[in-house]
C-alpha cells in the first residue's frame, strides 16, 4: 500500500508538471507579448555609433518558451522529488495505521486454536469498514467456541452412555464366569441382562447414527420424498408403547385425521414414535398422553401432549439439546436423550416448524407444522380403521 500510495504521488507529480509545461508554452506566445517596442543593441555600425534592432517576435517567443521550461525542469524536478519522497512516506504511515487492525485480526487468528477460541479482537473505534470486519471475525470466533463447546460435550455424553451399557456388559460377564457353581439359571439371568444392555447401546448407536446422518443433510434436501399420511403412522407408534403405557396407567387418546405431508417416510415414523416414546416415558404414573394429527389449506399438522412433571419455560428449548432429559443432562432414566433432538432435525428437514410449550399444570405440549403434500390425490391412505381410532380411544 505505501508503494501504491508512493506511486499515485508520483503519478500525479509527472502528470502535474507535464500539465504545467504545456500551459506555460502556451502562455508565453506571439498575442501575449508585444514585441512591437522591443529592440536589441546589434554590433556597432559604421562610426562606432551604437545601433539597436527591432526583435523579431518568433525569434523572442522561442526564446522566453526555451528559458521558462528549463527553468521549470531545473527548479520543479527538484521540489517535485521532496513532494515524491514526502508522498511516500506519508503513504507508508497511513497504510501502516490503516492496517493496524488487519494485523491485529492477523495475530489472533495465528494464537488460535481448539483449546483459546475465547480470544477476541475487541477493535473498538469508528463504526467503519475494518471495525465490520474485525466484529464479524469475533461473532465467528464465538460460533466457532461454542460449536466446539458442544462437540465437546456431546463427546463426552456419547461417551458416557456408550461405556454404561459396556461395563453393565463385562460386570455381567466377569461375575457369572468367575463363579464356579453357576447354574443355567444364573447364566440365562445373565444374558438376558448382557441382552438388555446391548440393545441399550444399539438403539443409542442407531440414535447417534441417525442424528449425524440429519446434520450432515442440513437443509440439502430428503434422501427420500414421498407422499405420506401423518394419521397412518401413528397407530404403529402407539403399539410399540403400549405395554410400557400399560405398566405406568397412562391413559392415552388419540383424535387422527388425515394429513398428507411429502416427505420421508422413515424419519416421519421416526419423528411420531419418538414423540408418543417421549410422552410416555417422561409421563407420571396414571398420567395421559393425547395425540391428534390433521390438516388445513396448506399444511399438515401433528400435536402430542402428555402429562408429567412441571417444567420451567426457560428449559423447554434445551429439551431439544442432545441427550437432555426432562431438562437435565444424563439423569438416570431410560433412553439416552437424543428423542427429542432428532425430533427437532427431522422436522427441519422437511420444511416444517416445531412449537414447544410447558403447561402450568406439568408435561409437555408439542405441536409440528408440516407443508402439506400438494397433490394429496396420490397420498398414502389413511390405514383402515384409522377413523374407529380418531374417537378418544382410552388405554391402560
């Protein structure tokens, strides 16, 4: 920059100077002196008298041009060398301040790394250009802390419920083998602890693997995309709860109506059971858990609500955090947390918008939005019987 500045000034220099030789000579011509009285001393005449000639006007104007420029070029090179070196230096000042921010964003982003992302530029000064960009560089610094913050932690938490079913595993293994008068009972009590445990760590891999496989689409698009109907997808979903839902007395109604929606059917599966799973397992004892389904002009609709323990407004959005439970990181209950984060993925995926609120009264009421599938004519049908089951059926 302080050589471009240098070689603007002297740019403007040669061009100023050039400039000035032109109008000079063209300020100094016959119409602008008379040389009508103008007379030279010429050699002595005959008698030694002293005689004087007239001018000649060319011969003069050439003259006056010839001396002005050297005189221009001989006096002007040499201010205009102290102007260049001035200009120049002057140049590498101002680019050096101009530059201090750039710098500084330079040697922040050389000291950083995975373990200091709390560094900031913190530029200040007048709301310009460098001050926007060294702003945008901190707001990227703190994306990039708490993206790493929560990498982090989910590291940790997969780590966690990866290793409890594991060591459940190798306890089980270890006392039964190392007892000599085990018996077959013993060993099948054993495996069907080992079994329950490794179907723990399957569903949570299975869990883990479908959350990376949605935050690796973004909003790329579905892999899949077909016409579905909410209301068929949700009487499968209440069979895989229904003895967990019989075991805790919670009573459950359903109120289906067909809502077509274009997607894939898969994770639109995915998305209810997880749903009607949520509500039962963080339910009460003779608690409820309401689900109704339908559809307007332009977009399909899915609500489940259930009771349960009174939940502060503020942890509703971390509900959706991965392996967050009722508001709590990894609290001993079932399920590993990750429900209600793909839920929230899954809706994004295809478009839709997810409501979350906590009644005064305790449980959670959850409502999806999805855009509905425009050509409902070639929709999945709505299983048959589904409308015996759109009354209020009553379980448990």
């Amino acid at each position: 920059m302080a050589l471009l500045y240098g070689g603007l000034v002297l740019l403007v220099g040669v061009s100023l100077l050039a400039t000035s030789v032109i109008l000079l000579r063209q300020a100094i011509s016959p119409r602008s002196i008379n040389t009508s009285n103008l007379y030279r001393q010429a050699p002595d005449g005959p008698g030694g008298r002293t005689r004087y000639v007239k001018v000649d006007s060319s011969t003069f104007v050439e003259q006056a041009r010839s001396d002005a420029t050297h005189y221009l070029f001989t006096t002007g090179l040499l201010f205009f060398a102290i102007i260049v070196v001035v200009g120049s230096i002057g140049g590498y000042m101002l680019a050096r301040q101009s530059l201090r921010p750039i710098a500084r964003l330079t040697q922040t982003a050389r000291a950083l790394s995975t373990e200091n992302l709390d560094q900031r530029i913190n530029l200040g000064g007048p709301e310009d250009e460098l001050r926007e960009l060294a702003d945008t560089f901190d707001d990227m610094l703190g994306r990039l802390d708490a993206a790493f913050d929560s990498q982090k932690l989910f590291v940790a938490n997969a780590s966690h419920e990866l290793r409890t079913p594991l060591s459940v595993i190798r306890t089980e293994l270890e006392v039964t083998l190392s007892d000599p008068d085990a018996d077959t009972a013993e060993l099948r009590r054993m495996g069907s602890v080992v079994a329950d445990a490794t179907d723990r760590a399957q569903r949570l891999v299975t869990s883990l693997l479908t959350l990376a496989r949605l935050q690796a689409v973004g909003g790329s698009g579905l892999e899949v995309t077909e016409p579905v109907d909410l209301a068929w997808l949700v009487p499968p979903a209440m069979n895989a709860v229904a003895a967990e839902a019989d075991a805790k007395g919670i009573r459950i109604e359903t109120e289906v109506e067909s809502a077509s929606v274009l997607g894939d059917p898969r994770l639109l599966e995915r998305l209810i059971g997880n749903l009607v799973e949520n509500g039962i397992r963080h339910n009460v004892p003779d608690g409820w858990l309401r689900i109704t389904t339908g559809q307007s002009a332009n977009k399909a609709w899915l609500h489940v609500a259930n009771g349960g323990s009174v939940i502060s407004s503020s942890d509703v959005e971390r509900l959706f955090e991965p392996f967050r439970r009722g508001g709590r990181v990894r609290t001993a209950t079932r399920g590993a947390g990750l429900g209600l984060a793909i839920v929230k993925l899954i809706v994004e995926s295809h478009g839709g918008k997810l409501t979350a609120a906590a009644p005064p009264f305790g449980g959670l009421s959850l409502r999806i939005d999805l855009p509905r599938d425009a050509a409902e004519g070639t929709s999945v049908p709505a299983r048959a019987g589904a409308d015996a089951e759109s009354r209020a059926v009553t379980r448990g």
